[in-house]
C-alpha cells in the first residue's frame, strides 16, 4: 500500500478580531497517498488557499493536526517547518513568487543553495532547459513573460525532487496558450518525479486531471471525487 | 491508528559559516544599493560631522603640546599688577636662570602721518625674550632696533590700517617713536588678542619717558623666566608661591598656559561637540528610518524566502550583512569628507586659532569615525531588521496577512542598547557623563511629548471632524487616522527633527548674540578713561567743545577684599573646604569701585535696595553688588566686606544687588559705594559720550591725545565692528557645521515620508481607478502633508525654545536668544519640505495608469 505523506486530522483555522471571531477553516480532514495528485476546489473565501497553507506548513492550525512525511507541523517552530519545507515541498504560486533581484538561473539555484550543495548551476540549468528556458538563464523576472516566469518557479520547485508539491492557482495568471503549456509540463515533471501533487483551482478543467477533487464550501470538506485510481 | 512524531535534526550555521547568506547578500545587494542610499546617506553627514569636530580637535591639542613653550615664550611666567618687588626679584634671581620683563597697558597712540590715534596694547620689553620661538619682524633687523631706544614696531594689522610705513613715526604719550618695522609673529600672542587689542611695542627703557605711567594707570608687568630643567621650574614656582598672596601675583609655566588656552577653546569645542551629537542622532535616526523602509521593500522576497525554506536567522542574516558591508563604506566615507572638512575649517578662521593647524590627519578621530558609524548602522538597523526574522511564509499566498506580535529577545536587547546609545555617546562628546545624561533625557523627553502631540492630534481630528467639508478636504483629512496610518511615526520623526534644527539654530543665535551691542540712540560710545582729577573739567569742556554729549563721569576707586563675611581673604584661601566655593581670583583681583547714590540706566535692584551714607551720623556704608558677582563670592545682602582702599580698610555691608547689563551703556561696576564715603580718596576718571560723525571723532580723538596723552579712548564702534568680523568668521564655521546636521535632518525627513508612501500608494491607485482625477489627488496629498508638516514644525519648534532655552542657562551659560524670522524660515521649510517630498513619492500613481500600478502593486 502506498506511504500516506499528508494527513490532516479535525484541522480548524479561526482568525480572532476584536469584533468576531472568523472561522475558516471547519474541522477538515483527508490524508494524501505518496505519489498520486489531488486537487482542492471551491468558491472565493471557502477555505482552500489557507488549507493549503496549513498543509504545506506555512500557517498553524487553530485546532487539529497536519502530519506531513510523519513529521507533526504543529509541534514543530517556525525554522524547522521551513527546514522541513526545503527538504520535501515544493510550491508553484498563481504569482509566480521569483525573487526579483536574482536571475532565472540563481532563482531555480536558491533552494539547494540553501541546503549548503554546491555546484548546484548544472542542475539548475538542466531544469531550466526542460522547462524551455534555455536562452532565459541571466533573464531577471522583470524581463519575462508571465509564462516564462511560472516556468522558472517551476523549475526552482522540482529542483530539490520535492516528496510534494504545492500549487496554487498555477494558471491563474496565465493566458490560454501559456496555461496549457504549464499544465503540461506541471502534470509531466510529476509524473517523472514521483512527486506528490496538492492543486488548489477555480479551474474545474486543470482540476480534472488530478487523480482525486476535494471540494470545499464555507470552511468544510462537502465532496470528495475519485477520478483515477493509483 | 499509530501516531507517530520524528523530532527533526536541523544544523543552524552561524552568520561566518553559513556561505549562503554571504552568497545572497551580494546577489540581492547588488540590485538594492540604491534603496539603500538615504542609509548610506544618513551615515556619511553623520559620522561625517563627528569625525571633522573631533579631528579639529586632536589636532589642535597635538599642536598645543607641540609647541608648548613657544605659547609662552619661555618655562614659566610671573605676572603682577605692580613693579615686581625688589627681593622677589634677588631671590627667583639665580646664576643659571635667564630672565626678560614686559609692562603692557592700554594707551592711546598717535600715527603722525595721518594724525588719527586710536587704543592698543602698549608691551614694553626688555630681554632677550623670548628664549623659545622666533618673534618675526619685517625687516629681520626691527627688534633688535626697537631695543636701541625710540623705536616702535606695530602689529602687522595695524600698520596695514593706518598706512604706516618705515619712514612714518608715532606719538605715545609725550614721546615721538620712529618706526622699527611691523611684527608678524610673536610667541605667546594670538592672532585673536591682535585683532581684538593690537600691539605697539616699545622698549620698556623707554616706557617711563612716555609719561602714560601715572596714579591710577593699570599696568601688567610680567617677568618671563628661562629655568635649567623642570626640576629647576618647579623650585622657583615654589620660591613664587609665598608672594601670589601676599603681592598678588601670579605664575603660570608652560603646563598651566596649555591647560589655560585648552579651556578658552572648551566653549567653543562643546558647542561643535553638539552639533556633532545632533548630527550623528540625525545619523542614527536615518539609518533606522532607512532601513526601516528597506526591511519593508523586502517583505515578499523574504516571505518566499522563508517557503522554501530559509530561517528567519538566515533571512536576516542576507540583510545583515548588506547594512554592515555598506555601514563600514558609509562610516569610511564619511570620515574622509570629515577629514576634508577640517582642513577646510582653518582655512576660514585659523588665525584666530592659538596655534597654527598644519595640514594633517588624525587617523584616531578617523578610527572612532568608522567605529562609530559600524555601530550605529549595526544598533540602529536590528530594530527594523528583526521584523524580517517574523515575516510569516504564508505572506506570499496572502499578501496582507498580518500576524501577531512575536515576543524577540534580540528587539528588546536592541532596544536597551538604542536608549543607552545616545547617553554613552553624548558623554563620549562632551566629555561627561551627567552632560550626556541630561542631553539624552532631553531627546527623550522632546520623542515623548512630540509622541504626545501625535496622539493629541488623532483625538482632536477625530473629535471635530469637519463632516460637511469638501471630499478632497475630508479624505485628506481622514487619512490622518484611518488603518495603517503614518501620522504618529511621521510627526514624532520629523517633529524631532524639526526641534533638533530649530534648537540648534537658537543657541547658535544665543551664541553669537552675546557680543552685540544693542544700544539706544543715546547711548555712549566712547569711553575716555585714566583722566587725572585734575584733567576731569577741561576734558569735559573738549567733550562739549565737540559738540558731544557727556553722559557720565564717573569717579573710579582701586581697592582689594581684605574680608568678607568677618573672615580675612588670607584665610578664605587657606582653607580648603572655602576655597573650593570661592575663587581665589574673586578674592584676590583689583577692583575697580565707583560711588553714586542712585542707579545707571543698565542697573536695576533686584534684591534689597540703595542706601546712602548719611555724613556725620557714624552711618555704616552700604555697597551694592552686580549679581552673578554675588553668587562668586557667595555674599548676600546684609553680609559685610572690608576694602583695602589703597591702604584704609573701609567696612561695608551689602544693601543691595544689582542687575548689571553690561554691554549696555559702559562703563558699569561691580561695587558701587554711595556718597560721601570715597569722594577723599585717591581717584581717577571715566568719560563716557556718544560720537555719531566720524570726522568729528577723529579730530576730537586727536585733540584729546595731543593735550592729555594719559587719556585713553575706547572707540566701542571699533571694538563693534572687530568682535562683528570675529564672529561672522566664526559663524560660518559654525553655520557650516550645523549645515552638516541639517543635511542628516532632511535625509531623516525624507525617510519618514517615504516610510508612509506604502501606506498611501494603494489608496491612491484605488481611488485613481474609480474615477479620481490627478488634481483631486494632488490636493489630497498636499493637504495631507501639509497637515503633518505644520504639526511637526508647531510640536518640534516648541519644544526647541524650551530645549533652547534650558541649554543657554545650564550648559552654554549665556542669555537665551531667539531668531523669531528664523524659526519662521525653519517651520516653513519643514512644511514646504514635507509636502514636497509627500507629492513626489506620489507622482508614480498620478502620471502613471492605475492598470499599470495595480498589475504593479499585485
């Protein structure tokens, strides 16, 4: 049987205010198998981004629990959830999220930089040719196209062989053309990696090609569909 | 199910090891050292103005114990009011020792060429002094002439201004003296004690023949002594010591002239030490206001950052890095343009310096320099930076996320060492700690209540908000105090800096209002003195002759403390637990008393009153005394005194105390005795008048000098105009310092407004999508820095003439003086300043499409 590498246990999210107390987030739970792709769905304010957020470690739930890989997240500080985050996620943002004042190249670099590897620029650039962006290594992000730049993000995302991989809204910002061509290229370096795919989307059609639909409304868990069996 | 937990092993590498961080910080450095220019900016006029006061400083000192001796001429100096005293003069006398003596006075001399005469310091010399240094004369040969007999030299100033050539001849006193040559150089005086008194010297041989020596003459005659070693020094200081009290002289060897010129710049230094101080709290403010914006600026780099995978260390360590590399460049440069500064310095007002500055650097000044701004940009750049260590990853899917406050042991730590900061460093400046201490107290206070007013202002806006005023008016208004606003921290930074300005402005103006003479039309400006009772009448009937006013004669009285307060001055001196509270000075000094029985127009009783002596009636004398002098030898009214006049002690109380402003209407006393208790004793005159026509002046002045050559004339106009040129150099300087800090001031304002520009900037793209048109904006934007200018400049310029005013008081201790039209230019430049700089960061939302800023702003 599969590894499970997520598990989300009762997970609630409340933002407290002087007002009100807002709940986002109602007692949600589902684990994720290792290798399969999943996609979470919903109307604006339902709750997807900041579960998504929970998952990945980037948050802390209100009540309930994530395990990510066996490793509890709410036990955990916040500098060892990133230390978790650099070796086993990796994210793809609607806005791409490259750091302006670095090229392509040191871009997709950065996170194995961050492990303390060196010689990491063959790797880098290996990515970057997968992804087509073979002439763009010195290109800084101000000097690329909105497609070109999700690319990069992608590659910066699959270059530590991530166990998982968060995206959210990776077409959101795309055109047609472009969006095609990274979902593409997202759905195949998966594949080839093995990697574990997290999707949050509007997109129902970007949806349809993961293996399983979670779909949320007002904070809650209300489906799930199994569209493709591991 | 089984839970299980793995407890994660993670290698934190310290900042030197851990290359990313390095690696990072060039990689994103490289694009931002232009964000970071208000930093760099902030640190170079900061440390800029501490290094060239400092330097200016040690380099003055170096000079001092460099040419020590030549600042006397020789290894020590005796100095008396009268003829040195025949068996002092065998005993200090021994085979090895070399000696020379000098009379000086003040007189009158008389330039035959052009027949105008006017006041300098008449020096008599005979000796081979100096025995250390040179005295430069043009020709070579001219002292050694002017020992020969009659002959003059004159200070090289005064010659240029009277025309005085080699074949000219002056008048002093009765006596004719021909012109040896011109003096450039003499050791132990100041190109400073020239300009104010110039020098003619003569030989003292010839000195008796002038006649200028009479009854109530005051000369200084001073004997300069070449000793064998420093042992040899010390003996005959000590052979000295019996005869300060009992003759009243006094002796100062090389050591105690150092110390002596050390403490005549003291005042002067402090002042430049402030302006130091302020420059580098200016500095220190800019480099947080700097950094603050920058930790900003990076908030979204810093939150990816932190998603794949960086710690908060390690994101703060990238930043780190870059403020400490480019702290050391700032601090590095700013110390060079320091040390170009102090070599700019003596060129404006080096001869007025007791020493010549020779080219130099003082690489100690340059060393604190860069310590000090390493410091600084560290210290002052951990408060902002520590916010990056707390930036939540999930900033990058919701960009306004905001989370909670996190408790930092590094934002404390840096917040304890930010207070002390200021306090260390203002007594590392001035060289005291209570000074640096209160100096700190005062910032704290001036944050605190410009804090205060900040928080008046919200309430007040709040309260009376104007509901039926113009959309423009209201959301300007609005913006004030709605979410997120800037109008605290924006009115407390550039309130402070409006204070900071506007009080350094007010005591640079106390300052240099201290030597103006700001008399009615009526009052005197001419002071005739050393007239002879006999003389008094027909130097009253030249005055009038002259068609000029008499405004007083006065009756002047020379006279010692014998007692006071019942206790014998010998005593006073003897004991240490008094003389501690009285100078000796104060006790031992000639006085020069007057009587009258009612006040001077510059005189007003502010303590007890006038009494006059009732003749006959075994009445006891009352005196009145100036204030300040009171407080010196530490006598209040009732308390008695005993004068030595010339040999009769005289007993009197004090009646009253007197507010003296001297500058007003001189001559003015510090005793005044009433009638009819001194009018027998041996006395001399004062003369003083009011000389308006300048051609009137000269032929008076020559009149006066050929039929009473004993009459000495002080032309106040002169003195005026000197002291005027004097400070007008100096002013400079110091305006050139100050502008030092101004420049840091206004790098802190435009930090401040910037601050608030991320604030604005969205709102006004909003509002520029829905229809607002570029006017709307624009007036929105003025008049809402328009509002925080004119309530920073109100805060900051208040608080300055309190600040102002307590520092004239206690610190400079001179009378507080405000430039009203000054103050007025300050507040409007702040306000013009702070609009200007608010409109400019908003050009990018009017000019631009809001489209393109959103997509921007996304």
């Amino acid at each position: 049987m599969p590894e499970i590498v997520l598990q989300a246990n009762a997970l609630t999210k409340v933002y407290k205010s002087a007002e009100r107390n807002l709940v986002v987030l109602d007692n949600v739970s589902f684990d994720v198998q290792q290798g399969t792709s999943i996609a979470i769905i919903g109307p604006s304010g339902s709750g997807k981004t900041t579960l998504l957020g929970l998952c990945a470690g980037l948050d802390v739930a209100s009540s309930g629990h994530v395990s990510l890989m066996g490793f509890k997240l709410d036990k955990m500080n916040e500098d060892d959830r990133a230390y978790l985050r650099n070796q086993y996620i990796g994210f793809v943002f609607q806005n791409f999220q490259l750091l302006p004042t670095l090229t392509a190249l040191e871009n997709v670099m950065v996170p194995l930089e961050l492990r303390g590897e060196r010689n990491v620029a063959s790797k880098a650039k290996d990515l970057l040719v997968r992804v087509g962006l073979a002439e763009r290594f010195s290109h800084y992000p101000t000097q690329l196209s909105g497609g070109e730049q999700q690319r990069v993000a992608m590659a910066r995302a699959f270059i530590t062989s991530p166990r998982v991989l968060f995206a959210d809204e990776p077409t959101g910002n795309l055109d047609d053309e472009n969006a095609k061509q990274v979902t593409e290229l997202l759905f195949e370096m998966n594949r080839q990696e093995n990697t574990t795919l997290i999707l949050v989307t509007h997109n129902l059609e970007l949806a349809e090609k993961t293996q399983r639909i979670l779909q949320m409304k007002g904070g809650k868990l209300v489906n799930e569909r199994i569209l493709a069996v591991l | 199910m089984i839970e299980y937990f793995i407890r994660i092993k993670r290698n934190a590498k310290p900042i030197f090891r851990d290359r990313w961080v390095w690696q990072m910080a060039w990689r994103d450095g490289k694009h931002n050292f232009g964000r970071l220019f208000l930093f760099v900016a902030s640190l170079i006029t900061g440390i800029a103005g501490v290094v060239a006061i400092s330097s200016l400083n040690y380099s003055m000192q170096n000079e001092l114990d460099r040419n020590a001796k030549e600042l006397l001429g020789a290894d020590l100096v005796v100095n008396s009011g009268r003829p040195f005293d025949t068996a002092f003069l065998k005993k200090i006398d021994t085979a090895q020792r070399q000696f020379a003596q000098d009379a000086d006075m003040a007189s009158m001399v008389m330039f035959m060429n052009t027949r105008q005469s006017r006041l300098v310091k008449l020096t008599a010399l005979q000796g081979d002094f100096p025995f250390y240094g040179d005295v430069v004369t043009q020709p070579a040969n001219a002292y050694a002439l002017m020992k020969t007999g009659r002959y003059a030299m004159l200070d090289e100033a005064l010659a240029r201004q009277y025309n005085v050539s080699s074949e000219d001849s002056i008048k002093i006193g009765n006596i004719h003296f021909k012109m040896a040559g011109v003096v450039e150089k003499f050791p132990g005086g100041g190109a400073l004690t020239a300009t104010l008194a110039p020098a003619v010297y003569i030989s003292l041989d010839a000195l008796d023949s002038t006649g200028l020596v009479q009854f109530g003459s005051r000369v200084n005659y001073s004997l300069f002594v070449k000793t064998v070693s420093d042992e040899d020094t010390k003996v005959a200081m000590e052979t000295i010591k019996p005869y300060r009290d009992e003759l009243g002289y006094s002796a100062d060897d090389v050591d105690e002239r150092k110390e002596e010129l050390g403490e005549g710049f003291g005042s002067v230094y402090r002042f430049f030490s402030l302006l130091a101080f302020v420059a580098l709290i200016l500095g220190c403010i800019g480099v947080a206001s700097s950094v603050h914006i920058y930790a900003r600026e990076k908030r979204d780099e810093v939150a990816v950052l932190r998603c794949i995978g960086s710690s908060g260390w390690q994101a703060f360590n990238i930043y780190f890095i870059q403020i400490f590399v480019l702290g050391i460049i700032g601090s590095a440069l700013g110390a060079v343009l320091g040390i170009a500064i102090q070599q700019v310095v003596p060129i404006a007002f080096g001869k007025y310096l007791p020493v010549e500055l020779q080219f130099g650097i003082s690489w100690r000044a340059v060393a604190e320099g860069v310590l000090l701004g390493t410091i600084i940009s560290i210290l002052f750049s951990i408060l902002p930076l520590v916010a990056v260590r707390f930036v939540p990853p999930l900033s990058v899917l919701r960009a306004d996320f905001q989370p909670g406050r996190v408790f930092s042991k590094t934002r404390w730590a840096a917040v304890i060492l930010i207070f002390l900061f200021p306090v260390l460093a203002a007594a590392y400046q001035t060289e005291s700690f209570l000074t640096g201490g209160l100096f700190s107290i005062g910032l704290i206070l001036a944050l605190g209540g410009l804090a205060l007013v900040a928080m008046g202002l919200l309430y007040i806006v709040r309260k009376y908000f104007p509901q039926n005023s113009s959309f423009v008016f209201r959301h300007a208004l609005s913006n004030l105090f709605r979410p997120n606003n800037q109008t605290q921290i924006l009115l407390v930074t550039i309130g402070l800096g409006a204070f900071i300005i506007a009080t350094l402005n007010i005591i640079q103006s106390s300052l240099l209002n201290q030597v103006e003479f700001k008399g009615n039309a009526n009052q005197s400006n001419t002071i005739l003195f050393d007239i002879q009772s006999h003389q008094k009448d027909s130097v009253v009937k030249l005055i009038e002759k002259y068609d000029l006013p008499v405004n007083q004669v006065v009756p002047i009285i020379t006279c010692r403390l014998s007692e006071v307060k019942g206790k014998p001055v010998d005593q006073f001196k003897r004991t240490d637990a008094d003389s501690v509270r009285v100078p000796n000075w104060a006790l031992t000094r000639e006085y020069r008393v007057t009587y009258r029985d009612s006040l001077h127009l510059s005189e007003e009783i502010i303590k007890g009153e006038l009494h006059s002596f009732k003749k006959g009636k075994r009445d006891s004398v009352f005196v009145t005394i100036s204030e300040g002098m009171h407080e010196t030898l530490r006598v209040g009214v009732g308390d008695s005194l005993v004068f030595d006049i010339q040999g009769v002690p005289v007993k009197a109380f004090i009646s009253g105390i007197r507010k003296v402003e001297w500058p007003k209407d001189p001559p003015n006393f510090i005793f005044v005795f009433p009638k009819g208790v001194l009018d027998d004793a041996p006395q001399i005159w004062v003369a003083a008048t009011r000389v308006e026509n300048q051609q009137n002046a000269i032929l008076f002045q020559q009149e006066l000098v050929f039929n009473y050559a004993n009459v000495s004339l002080i032309d106040l106009r002169l003195i005026l105009s000197t002291v005027d040129e004097l400070f007008d150099k100096v002013g400079l300087v110091v305006r050139f310092l100050a502008l030092f800090s101004i420049i840091t001031g206004l790098v802190v304002l435009a930090g401040a407004v910037l601050n608030s520009k991320f604030a604005r900037m969205k709102e006004n793209v909003l509002l520029r999508t829905i229809g607002a048109r570029t006017g709307q904006i624009t007036r929105i934007t003025i008049i809402e820095y328009g509002y925080v200018g004119i309530f920073s400049a109100i805060t900051g310029l208040g608080l300055s003439v309190g600040a102002g005013w307590l520092l004239t008081k206690f610190f400079f201790e001179v009378q507080f003086s405000v430039d009203m039209l000054e103050l007025l230019i300050i507040s409007v430049s702040v306000i013009a300043l702070t609009v200007f700089i608010g409109w400019w960061n908003s050009r990018e939302v009017i000019s631009t499409p809001p489209l393109q800023v959103l997509r921007k702003e996304s």
